[in-house]
C-alpha cells in the first residue's frame, strides 16, 4: 500500500477546488458578458445629419464613410 504525503494531498485538492471555482467564474462571467450592451443611442440632441440604426453616415470621407454620400442635413434647430 502506497504511503501518501498528507500535506501534497491538501495541497492537490485546493489547487483542484481554486481552479474549478476560477472555471465556473470564468463562465459565469463569459455568459453575463454576452449580453452586455456595448454601444448607446444619443437622443438628445437632436443629429444635425439623418441617421440610420446604426448612426450611419457617422463620419465623413476621407477617414469613415463614403465621398459620394456624406449625408443629409436633418434641419433640426434644437435649444443650446
């Protein structure tokens, strides 16, 4: 019968109780992340430039968007 040393058994099995809890966390934690929002809508004040759901046209051309629409004015004159 094989002689076990008491002290690497303990130290076995909370190594093996750390990283299951660190794995259960971790999913937990990847699950809750999933549905987290990660981008907003400003409603107010009003776009100075019609926008579609995703906000765009959202900047203009050379740097996002396209030279050939750069959007079209909303005429919308809000309060300061």
């Amino acid at each position: 019968m094989p002689v076990y040393n008491v002290d690497v058994s303990r130290q076995e099995e909370d190594i093996v109780k750390h990283s299951v809890r660190f794995v259960l966390v971790a999913a937990i934690l990847a699950i809750v992340a999933r549905n987290a929002a990660a981008h907003f809508r400003l409603l107010e004040p009003a776009s100075w430039l019609i926008e579609d759901n995703r906000g765009d046209p959202q900047k203009s051309g050379p740097c996002g968007g396209s030279n050939s629409d750069w959007g079209k004015p909303s005429y919308i004159i809000s309060k300061a």
